[in-house]
C-alpha cells in the first residue's frame, strides 16, 4: 500500500490513499485556517471508527438493532519531563440500544477491543524516513 502526501499550500498537508483525499489543516493557533481536522485528530478518530466498525459488524451480524448504538472516546494528555505534551490514555464507552441482548455485554467490548488501529500502536511498527534525490 502506498500514500501519496502533498502540499497544497498554508499548512495544508493531503494524503491521497485509495482514490481517496484526505485533507488535512492545522489550527489557526498553529497558523494554519482550520479548514479540515489536524493529522493527529484523524489519529485519533481512527481509533474510534475502528472500534465502532468493529462492534457496528457485531451488532449487524447478530442483528440486534443500532438505532441507538454509540461510541464516545475521550482522551487524556500528560506532560513528559521535557514539557511536551504526551497521550497518556483513551477511553471509550459503548452506549448499547435499547433492548441490546446482556449475554452479548462483555463480547462486545472485546470486539471493539480487536480494532487494528489499537493493536497497531500496542505493537508498533518500525519507522524508517529517508530522502530521494530530486
């Protein structure tokens, strides 16, 4: 798989991905306009689609009704001993539809704790950055 990062100007960062475009701007505290989410915003709802993906299928493949069915996340920031700012934890809770089946409660959860994203970072990848001749 590969992603193609360009720049269309300001602090616009894009990410074409499966003919799909991902844009991205930063906050005009950051100078940038606002105009879409921050990469480290879309870092952070991958986590949470992909947990609800997960417990979306669940739900579908049982066929318990979804009208209802929500994931909120919240996340928590530390500061490291060099001042920056660090994620230190996620969390999120699962708001199950009315009449949702309590034989399925904890399977749930360990559905939405399948989800890739998390597994990713559990167990990161290498990184390797280099440059090419231009």
């Amino acid at each position: 798989m590969e992603i193609k990062v360009t720049f269309p100007g300001g602090k616009k960062v894009d990410a074409e991905i499966n003919d799909h475009i991902i844009r991205t701007d930063q906050p005009t505290v950051n100078g940038g306009k606002g105009s879409a989410p921050a990469p480290f915003d879309y870092f952070l709802a991958s986590l949470g689609t992909c947990a609800g993906i997960y417990i979306l299928s669940f739900c579908q493949e049982r066929q318990i009704p979804t009208e209802g069915l929500e994931l909120s996340q919240k996340v928590e920031f530390s500061e490291t001993e060099g001042g920056k700012r660090k994620l230190s934890r996620v969390e999120m809770e699962i708001t199950l539809p009315h009449g949702f089946p309590e034989k399925y409660r904890n399977a749930i959860v360990k559905t939405a704790e399948l989800c890739t994203v998390k597994k990713a970072i559990m167990d990161p990848p290498e990184f390797t950055i280099k440059t090419l001749p231009s």
